[in-house]
C-alpha cells in the first residue's frame, strides 16, 4: 500500500532525526572514549541517556510538531520504549 503524503513527509522527517542523532550518538561515543578516556560501557550509557534527550527532543518539535500529548507523558513513554530496546541489545 502506498504511503500518503502526510506519512511520506512524517517518515521523512522522522528519518532525519534518526540520522542527526546516530551522528551525534558516534561523536558523543568517540569523544568520551578517545579523547576523556572512559570506558565504552560507561561512554555508552551516557551516549544512551544523552541521546534519548536530545531525541526525544528532536522528535517532538520536528516529527510530532502537532501533538496533543504532554511533554513530561511523551518522554516517560519515549524513554520506556527506548529502555526495552536498550534492553534487547
């Protein structure tokens, strides 16, 4: 079935966040393990607390702009499904 043009422009936008974070995720990464010197387990704990912000972020004021939902129900919701991916890995 093919994809409408809201959903088109939604999946557009919500592919834009992914990739602004995954480069951001291996600067994060790169710079707290090469440069201060932390362990990657630590390094990427922060990455993963640090880039669920900033996603969450991302995402509200570019992929879901009109929202009705409150901020604070978002985030518990954003960080919940984030948590049983982080999980699984």
């Amino acid at each position: 079935m093919p994809l409408g043009r809201r959903d088109q422009g939604y999946l557009l936008r919500q592919g834009v966040v992914g990739m602004v974070c995954f480069v951001l995720n291996l600067a994060l990464m790169w710079s707290l393990v090469e440069i201060l010197g932390l362990h990657v387990l630590l390094a990427a704990a922060i990455c993963f607390f640090a880039l669920n912000a900033i996603g969450h972020h991302l995402s509200r004021i570019v992929v879901f702009r009109h929202s009705s939902s409150a901020y604070g129900h978002s985030l518990v919701r954003f960080n919940l499904v984030m948590a049983v991916g982080f999980a699984l890995n």
